[in-house]
C-alpha cells in the first residue's frame, strides 16, 4: 500500500511533528505500508529517499519554518497522488493541507489528517498585535473547517479529539499517540555528558528537553527554580534545544543571578547525544500548557528518568496514571517545594524510574505504526463520497 505524506515542517527543522513523521515512516515500512513525503526545502537539507522537497521561503515572524511555493507544492503533489498514493496524509494544516485535499478529491483518493498541535493556543506569542480571543476564534473556526472535509483526522490525545469535538469537528478521530523508539533512549552515558558540560556529579539535574519557544511556558520553570535552589541549593536546570525563544531565556537566567544553576546545551542528536542527556538528569521537568501530546515526558521516562509535569491538555494521558510521573502544580512556589522534594527523595524516584520504562514500553513506535495502517487501509476501502 502506498500513502502520500504532506507536510509544511520536516527535518532538518527540529520539532515534535517531524519526530512524528519520521518515527511513524520508518515503522509502517514493517507493515507493508510505502510512504513517500512531500515538505519545504531548507538550506541545510540532505537528500533522502522517498522525500520530495518543494522550493520554499523563509517566514518573516517565524524564521525557523518556510511556506512552500504553492504552485510545485501543487504540481508535485499532484504528480505524485496520480501515480504513488492509495491514501493521502496530511500533517499540518498550512499549504500542505490545501495542496492534499485538492490531490486527493481530484484523484478520488481518501485523506487523512494528523492535528499535531493546538493552535489556538499558539499564535498569539508570534502575532503579539493582534488581539487573542480573535486569533483563538480563527484558529477554531479553520481547524473546523479543514478537519471536516477529511476522510478522517488522527488526535495524539483524548484532549485534542475533545477540544476538536467542541469546535464542531464531525469527521470521524482516532486517538493515535505519536510512539516512540524506547530502546533508543536506553543506555545513555550520563557521566560523559556532566563532564563535557561541566556538571559536578553531586548536582541534581532537571532536565527540560524541547522546543525552545514561548508557548511551552519555559520561563515558568526558571521561575520555580530560582525558589527551589533555596531548598536545594545543589540543583542545576538543563535546557536542551533550540528556537525562538532561547535568547530571552538566557538573559532571564542571567538577570535572576542563575548562571551557576542552568545550562543550555543547545539541541542533542537524537541518537547520539540525547541518550546520555536524559541519563543525566534526576528529574525531567516540563510546564507547557499547550502540548497535544508530549513525546519528550516518554522519551524521559524510557530512560529512566522520573517526570515532574504539569498535566494540562495532551500530557494528562501520560501524567494522570502517575506510573513513572507525578503531576505537576502551576504555581511556581508549590512546583518548586513539590521538584526540591522530588530530588531529595532517592527511593520515590527509583521506584518512578522503574515504573516509567514499563510504562513507556506501552507506547512502542511499531505498535503505534501497526494502527495507523489499520487505519489506512480502512479509509482505502471506504472514503468518503466525492462532493
């Protein structure tokens, strides 16, 4: 079976959808699934088969994305539906999401789409001048839209399909987390890691390992820690990635007198560098409010490291069952008391740390890829009818 993924994100642009793509790709090939994917062309992008890259410009608010160039966008998708797709699958509802459907009603062809992410939450920190109740009633009123001429829409979360349901959203959702490669994130030389980035061994670590932009709320976490190293003097905030919003954070840690307690390591190959990162860490922290998912809290948790998060929107399927997590407060002073507790209590986190790898085994990439296809081929054998 063949299925032509669309998308307006991909490697070497660093973000959860990418991961998403990518882990799914390499998994349906066992399931007898052939995916080629159609995303924008980066100055820095590598040849790879099965990937068609479409020219693409630079965004001005966003430099790190492109929009791609509507008309090969088109032509290339279109090309490509008539001669390599049974189902088309779309990951972001931008250019990609056009270019999909229009290919896929044109060849009679069942579409899919994955809602990665929860824009109602999100553009307000990249259009700071327009007011947001007007940007949270567009990104509802489009989302409504787009996801209602599809065959389906694949939600990573109970969240997301509910917030999806109360824009209106009647196509029919599948709640298909994203999985992850659990042994990849085995077997991290945690050691090597403290002593290239200078980190006594006697630190305790919290470890943030994402995006680096406004929305995942990081400067909350700067917050808390500048109140727990009151009770625990001796921990340190690790910061790996990468984006917009890394300067602002860099200069918040500096102006809060915390230098000597954060480091920001930039972002970490995904199987070279960020095994040995989370086998660092005592205690993996997050405060985003928005995540539709939250792949990070299970990469954690495949290494052993104990989640202290907060569980707001997709993270409360993998926090509430408090198997390898304990939820979070979203007040700094009581996320600060509940992290120096944590760091200071060897057994509780043992005990999360063995729990967490049995629960992240539960959310093994090839099990995830194995739905999806069931899901494909079940669309192939019944779209919806041609309007």
């Amino acid at each position: 079976m063949r299925v032509l993924m669309i998308s307006d994100v991909y490697f070497p642009r660093i973000n959860g959808v990418s991961t998403s793509i990518e882990t799914f790709r390499n998994d349906l090939a066992a399931q007898h699934i052939r995916t080629t994917l159609v995303a924008p062309a980066y100055p820095e992008a590598s040849e790879s088969a099965g990937i068609h890259r479409v020219a693409a410009r630079q965004l001005p608010f966003d430099p790190e994305d492109r929009l791609m160039h509507w008309g090969e966008l088109r032509r290339t998708t279109d090309r490509l539906a008539s001669v390599n797709a049974d189902v088309i699958h779309v990951q972001t509802p931008f250019a990609a999401h056009y270019a999909g459907v229009k290919a896929a009603r044109r060849h009679g062809l069942p579409v899919v789409a994955t809602y990665h992410t929860h824009f109602e939450e999100y553009f307000h920190h990249y259009l700071p001048l327009a007011p947001k109740s007007l940007l949270k009633g567009l990104a509802r009123r489009v989302a409504r839209q787009q996801c209602n001429e599809l065959d389906a829409v694949v939600v990573p979360s109970r969240a997301m399909r509910d917030a999806l349901a109360d824009y209106g959203v009647t196509a029919p959702m599948h709640i298909l987390p994203t999985g992850i490669p659990v042994g990849q994130f085995e077997g991290g030389d945690g050691m090597s890691f403290r002593q290239r980035h200078d980190i006594l061994a006697e630190r305790k670590v919290a470890l943030y390992v994402g995006r680096v932009a406004h929305e995942k709320n990081i400067g909350f976490l700067l917050d808390a820690l500048a109140r727990a190293i009151k009770l625990r003097p001796e921990l340190m905030l690790v910061i790996a990635g990468e984006g917009p919003a890394l300067p602002a954070l860099k200069r918040d840690a500096q102006q809060r007198g915390l230098n000597d307690h954060t480091r920001f390591v930039g972002y970490l190959d995904r199987t070279k560098n960020l095994p040995s990162c989370y086998a660092a860490a005592d205690v993996f922290v997050f405060s985003s409010r928005t995540e539709t998912q939250g792949l990070v809290l299970l990469e954690a948790m495949a290494a052993g490291v104990p989640v202290y998060a907060f569980a707001a929107m997709g993270t409360c399927d993998i926090i509430e069952p408090r198997r390898g997590a304990l939820p979070a407060p979203q007040d700094a002073a009581e996320f600060a008391a509940g992290l120096a507790d944590l760091v200071g209590d060897a057994p509780l986190r043992a005990s999360l740390s063995q729990e967490g790898r049995r629960f992240a085994a539960e959310w093994s990439a090839p099990q995830r890829a194995q739905q999806l296809a069931d899901l494909y081929r079940s669309l192939r054998r019944s779209p919806k009818p041609q309007p």
